[in-house]
C-alpha cells in the first residue's frame, strides 16, 4: 500500500538501476510506489536541464560527455569475457583436475583474474590521499583580454570544462572527512589552449614560505613513524615540534585551528590559488594576481564535537554530500574571484607578494568577479577518474604564468615528478581524465603504458622528411614572461618574509567571539594532546605574539601560566596596512540564505500525527529540504490515522549529528514510545548541543522537556514550538531558524567570550 517516504537523492544522470524501485524516484513531496510507467516518466537525461534546479549542462560541456565516451564501458545485456575478450563460460569454478584434484596451472582465467586483482592498488598520493571529485564547467562573466590572453577568459559566456578534486592534506586514503585539515581545491580547466590545473586550498596561505621544507612538514603531520599514530589529525608531538619551530607557519596555524578547518560541506567552503599568479594579455603585459573561490551557498563549518561524531556515523560524510547534492540536481557553485595588483603597487606592502604565508587583505586589493564554476555531474568510476585524475601546479596556459614565490617554484617540480611514480610512468597524461581536449602533438615517445599510435618515422625537430612538423607555434604558443633578473646567486630569503606575526593577528582580530572561542578550543584541544611539555610551552610563547588573550585563554585551558613571548626574527617590522579585515571571518560569506539540500530529521514511531507531519514535509521539500524519517528501526511505521510512513533511517545507523535540524512531531502514543528509548536522549541532546534548529509539534515539546531544554527561555535560538494546528504558519520561521545554519549562543563548550 502507499507510504509516505523521505525524498531521496536520485540519479537523473543514469538509467534505472536494477532492483532500486523507489531510490530513483525524484524528491517531489510525497512519494508513492510506482507502477514502471511513472518510474520510466521520471527517469531524465543529462541534457534535460528544465528537471534540474541548477543550470542545465550544455552538451559537451563536460568533458567526460564526449571524449570519455571513447572508453566508457556499460557491460549491460553483455557476456562476461576476458581481457583478451574471450567470452568466460564458469565464473564461479577454477580448472581442476577431478571435482576434488588439484586446480591446475593451465586456468589462464582464473590467473588473469586473480593477477589482475594483486594489482588493483596504486600508490596513494603522498598528501591530499583522500578526495572526491566531480565533472562541471567554468564561465566567464566578461572578457578579461584587458589582462589575460588566457583561453577561458576570452569572451563573456564562454564555456570551459573543468574537473574539481576536494581532499583532506593530512590522512590516509581511507581516513574520514571530518579530521580537522586544510582542503585541497583542485580544478583542472580543459581549455583551448591545453590544460590548466589551478593547484589550491581553502586557505589563502601556507604553513612554509619555501618548498624545501614541504617534506619536513609532511612528516611532521603524518602519523608518527614509529607506531603511525594518529591518523588523520594534526593533534600530536612532532606536528607542533615542527611548527613551533618555525614561526613561519602561525599564520596558517589560526586558519587551522578556525572552523574553516571543519567545513559543513565542500559545497560550502572556499577555494584559493595561494601564491600570486601572472596575468600576461596579448600584447605580453602583465599583472599580479591572486585566484579567490566563493561558494554560493556560502561557508558553513561544523563545531569540533559535531566533526568527531560524524567521523564515526559517517567517516564519508563529505563525499557523500558532494555525491547526493549533485545526483539531485543540486550543482554546487562557486564564484571566481581575482586580486589584480601591479609590481608596484606590491612593493608597497608591508609583506612580500612572493610570500604564500601572507594574504592580501581585501581593503589592499579588492575582488573582482570574473565568472562561475558548476559542479554538474559526478564520475562515473571513482578509481578511474578521481583517482587518476593528476594535478599539476605545472600545467599553466598561455595567459597565466607563476610568479618567483619559492613556494611555488618547489610545486611546479613536485606533482609531475609525484605522478610518475603514482601514475606508473611519463605517459599520465594519456590516462584520460588527465588528457587535454586541446589535440597534442610532440615528438615525446614511448614510456610505459604509451597510448598514443604516433604515425610517421619523424620524432624530431629540425626535420625535413615530415615538412618541419609539428612546428613552433611562435608568438601563438606560451611565452614565459619576460622578467628581468639581475642577482647573486644565494640560500636566503628577502627581509619581510621575516616577520611572521602580523596576519596572525590581523587574523584572529577579525573573527567574532565565537569563532574567536573555537580557535582557543582548537588550540587547547591539540596542545592537550602533546606529551612533551616543552613544545605546549613553546608553541603558548609563539601565540603571546599573536593575541595576548588568545595565549591566555589556551594557557587556562592547559593549566599553565603564560610563559615570556617567542622571540621575533625582525626587531623592528614595518607597520601593518590593514590591523582588521571583516572578508576573513566565515560570517562575511553567508551565502544564498535558504535551506536546499539541507537534511532534516524526523523522528518517528506508531501514532505519529500524520495531517501536522504531511503538512510540514510538503513545506519543506517545497523549499528544498532533504527530509528523513528517523526511526527506533528503519521499516514501515503507522500514523495515528492509519497512514503508513517509510523510515528510510534508525537512530542507530544515523545518529543526529548527520542532520542540520531536527523535528519532533505530535502524536501522544509515538512520543511515549520515543521518550523510553535511550537514542531519542542523545538525538536531541547533541542538535541541542550543536546549535541546530528544533521543531517540537504537540506532544512532541514532551521530548523537549524529558532531555531537560527549557524550550520557552530559548526560543529565539531556533527552538521553535507548534500545535499541531498551527504548524503551517510556524514552518516558514523553522525554515528561516534551519537557513542560519546555527545557533551559536547554545554553544555551551566552548564557553562563549
Ligand atoms: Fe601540494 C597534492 C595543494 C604545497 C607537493 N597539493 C596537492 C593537492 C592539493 C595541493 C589540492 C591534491 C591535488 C589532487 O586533488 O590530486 N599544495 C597545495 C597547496 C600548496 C601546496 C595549496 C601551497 C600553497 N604541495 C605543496 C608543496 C609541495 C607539494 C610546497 C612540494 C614541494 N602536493 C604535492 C605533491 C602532491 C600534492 C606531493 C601529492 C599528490 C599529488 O601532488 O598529485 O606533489
């Protein structure tokens, strides 16, 4: 019979899969069984942008729709064979002699299986191992010719594939999302003019300002050698030895220790290329420049007990929100940004440009918007795509070109050198995520796993025998700009990149108190978990310099007494230009203010009151809302009026901290069954503790009263009460208490400033 079921994401991407009635059924409301007519009706391709919220993919704007097609596999109504093609008549037994003889050495099928199998596994990536990825496009707003001849900003409107890999930096390729790390934001563009690959963070800076300590940073934050603990996590002995001997990274270390460090969502963080990039124009010009991602929906953290819970209710938790928002036709977007500043206007600044542990604040140079980047279709295979996908700071275009930053200089050595022994050779390029749409043609040759069939007996330049081909683009290919460079040849580093402390402090004075509070939290959680007493001690003498208040409150929170500030590398630094930039607080970002995609909690049992329920689920899908219905149990549970409701999630296989709101709907004989079980404490415990917003319906507040939440003196803090009657008028207030994202003043730990 017919039953109210959450929305689920479905694939509109994809055909039916088999043996999945209702999880391909769109979120329209109220979903019921299908007969196989509506299922086929609701079943939409790619190109059908009008069944999709976001803007519809124009065909052939993403890569994978048309050169990736040529290796697509889809082995539907097909015959198992093997590599070599050979149709397989017994997948299940080995060759052996006699039913209970020996397997014999003559079963090339079950060794081509079996062979293949030992070697699935590659190397994972030294940093940044574990990510997700996705399909989209870039577009830009307007010509940018004024600055740049590079391909994607040459004309307004036009189109370039891009493919997008979020990571954590820190854990192993099967650690979970939530560990407190810097983001990877990687996007290949698939221009033109060959591929561009814009290598970046969601931080705007860097723990080192020069690439030859990278490897001593690495394995300072890697699990320690000997016993190779902990995992994914910063929270440990060598990692803040390291960092507290090298001033050089407190800057990075409050962007750290911030909830930046614990994104909601990739979908809601943003993105930068770090160093100062080159803009060169046609006529060779050329600008400095910074690249700065806005999402859409703004930025969005979690609180640090939230992200430790979810690491265990759903170590996938980002990839997962990445997954379902695109398969529902939610595109995530980002707005591309760029600071554009002359050399002289650089060396006006209080700190170096070629820095990557210095930002530049907004109020210095402005942002300009110079196009949107959609996120529109997931891989289709996570190995071969995600996995292989290779970026490369290296891989620039004609238009964009690096700047001295030592930083930068070490990358653009390091991935394609790291590819090769990932990726099995110098041929990774051909893997095809990795190949540019842009046609090559060079007289490189050979190499493992070489794909390309090269014609001809010619792989040389001068020639004559194949007419001089392929020939020097001239001024039509990439010129390296022109910069002049008179120098001695040294090991140093220019004056400012000595004084590490003023955007530390520009920083943390530009957080509100809250966020002020969780980057003490940070700090005091992570030194907690340093044995070695003399590295609290030294990293407490290092904050001094930042924030006075700050150093205090993690000294309280340590139980030590502040110790004499670090001394500075430069005596005398020259004055900060900016002392507060509002841009750097997550607040200043609060994005499209509605709930779509956003996931809420229903708890459910018999007796539940369907008429308040029915009303605020259509209200709420309506207005994007991903709705769960959350059982003692998952399975088919009846209203008081009869109607069956589909709890598609327990309690216990999806705890609260996996949802942004929560409802507690009316119906005496479900809240009494609720009220008896220990879950329903600890559900509306911890979305209490974690600020979200709360519904209560009728007898539902009893709930609220058993866990001891006086709901009249917080209902301005999204705790919101209803009859039955009046949940209509009450659910455009929860949408807007669910919108906020949170309720900060509940946040009891840390205790607000
Ligand atoms: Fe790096 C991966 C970002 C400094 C060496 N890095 C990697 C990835 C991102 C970044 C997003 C993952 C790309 C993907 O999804 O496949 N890295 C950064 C940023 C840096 C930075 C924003 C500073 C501004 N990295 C950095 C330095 C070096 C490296 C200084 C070495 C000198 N990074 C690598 C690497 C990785 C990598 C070893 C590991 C896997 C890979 O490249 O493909 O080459």
């Amino acid at each position: 019979s017919d039953a109210l079921v959450a929305a689920m994401p479905y694939n509109s991407n994809k055909k039916l899969e088999h043996g999945h009635d209702n999880a391909v059924l769109p979120p329209d409301g109220i979903t019921v069984k299908p007969d196989s007519a509506a299922l086929t009706a609701s079943t939409h391709t790619e190109q059908d942008g009008t069944t999709k919220t976001g803007a519809a993919a124009r065909p052939g704007s993403n890569p994978a729709n048309g050169p990736l097609d040529r290796v697509r596999v889809d082995a539907s109504e097909q015959p198992l064979t093997t590599n070599q093609g050979v149709p397989v008549a017994d997948n299940q037994n080995s060759l052996k002699a006699g039913l209970r003889g020996p397997t014999l050495l003559e079963d090339f099928i079950l060794r081509e299986k079996i062979t293949h199998f030992d070697h699935e596994r590659i190397p994972e990536r030294v940093v940044h191992a574990r990510g997700s990825a996705a399909h989209g496009y870039f577009e830009a707003y307007k010509a940018l010719t004024r600055y740049t001849r590079a391909a994607p900003f040459a004309e307004k409107g036009k189109r370039t594939p891009v493919f997008v890999r979020f990571s954590t930096v820190a854990g192993e390729r099967g650690s979970k999302d939530t560990a407190r790390d810097v983001r990877g934001f990687a996007v290949k563009f698939y221009t033109d003019e060959g591929n561009w690959d814009l290598v970046g963070n969601n931080m705007p800076v860097f723990f080192i300002q020069d690439a030859m300590k990278f490897p001593d940073l690495v394995h300072a934050v890697k699990p320690e050698p000997h016993h190779g603990m902990p995992q994914a996590a910063s929270a440990h002995d060598t990692f803040w030895d390291f960092v507290s001997l090298m001033p050089e990274s407190t800057h990075m270390l409050m962007w750290l220790m911030s909830d930046r460090a614990i994104p909601r969502s990739y979908r809601m963080m943003q993105g930068f290329g770090v160093h100062t990039f080159r803009l060169v124009n046609q006529q060779g010009e050329a600008v400095f420049c910074k690249f700065h991602w806005k999402p859409l929906l703004g930025t969005h953290s979690l609180v640090w007990d939230e992200a430790v819970k979810i690491s265990g209710a759903d170590p996938d938790f980002h990839r997962r929100d990445l997954w379902e928002a695109i398969e529902s036709g939610e595109f995530p977007e980002w707005e591309l940004a760029v600071q554009i500043f002359t050399e002289e206007q650089a060396e006006g600044f209080s700190f170096d440009v070629l820095d990557s542990t210095k930002l530049i604040p907004e109020e210095l140079v402005p942002l300009t918007p110079v196009g949107r980047m959609v996120l529109n279709r997931n891989p289709d295979n996570f190995f071969a795509e995600t996995e292989q996908v290779a970026f490369c700071t290296a891989h620039i275009i004609p238009g964009i070109d690096f700047s001295n930053d030592p930083l930068l200089a070490g990358r653009i050595h390091s991935y394609v050198d790291t590819q090769i022994s990932r990726l099995g050779g110098p041929n990774f390029h051909e893997i095809p995520i990795n190949s540019p749409l842009a046609q090559v043609q060079n007289n490189q040759r050979d190499g493992m796993h070489r794909q390309a069939i090269n014609r001809g007996r010619v792989a040389y330049e001068p020639n004559s025998l194949a007419g001089g081909c392929p020939f020097q683009a001239g001024s039509a290919g990439f010129i390296s700009f022109p910069e002049a460079v008179r120098e001695d040849k040294v090991r140093g580093k220019p004056e400012k990149f000595a004084e590490h402390y003023a955007q530390a402090t520009l920083f943390y004075n530009s957080q509100t108190a809250i966020e002020k509070a969780h980057i003490a939290a940070a700090f005091r959680f992570e030194l907690s978990k340093v044995e070695v007493p003399a590295i609290r001690q030294r990293m407490l003498s290092s904050l001094v310099n930042v924030s006075q208040e700050l150093a205090a409150e993690v000294a309280t929170g340590l139980g030590m007494t502040l110790p004499q500030a670090m001394p500075k590398a430069i005596a005398e630094p020259p004055p900060p230009q900016v002392t507060e930039s509002p841009a750097l607080s997550l607040k200043a970002l609060p994005g499209e203010c509605g709930i779509r995609t956003r996931q809420i909690a229903v708890l459910i049992d018999n007796g539940v009151h369907y008429p308040s329920l029915l009303s605020l689920y259509k209200a709420l899908t309506d207005a994007g809302a991903v709705m769960h219905f959350v059982g003692p149990r998952v399975g088919t549970f009846v209203s008081s009026s009869n109607e069956q409701i589909l709890a598609n999630k327990s309690m216990e296989n999806s705890p609260s901290v996996l949802f942004d709101a929560l409802i507690l709907p009316d119906g005496n004989d479900a809240v009494q069954t609720l009220a008896g079980c220990m879950d329903t404490t600890d559900f509306i415990n911890n979305q209490f503790r974690h600020g979200k917003a709360i519904l209560a319906v009728g007898a539902g507040r009893q709930l609220l009263k058993m866990v001891g939440i006086d709901a009249d003196s917080t209902k301005a803090n999204g705790i919101l009460l209803a009859d039955s009657s009046k949940v209509e008028e009450i659910a455009s207030t929860f949408i807007k208490a669910v919108a906020a994202h949170r309720h900060p003043s509940r946040d009891a730990k840390p205790a607000t400033t």
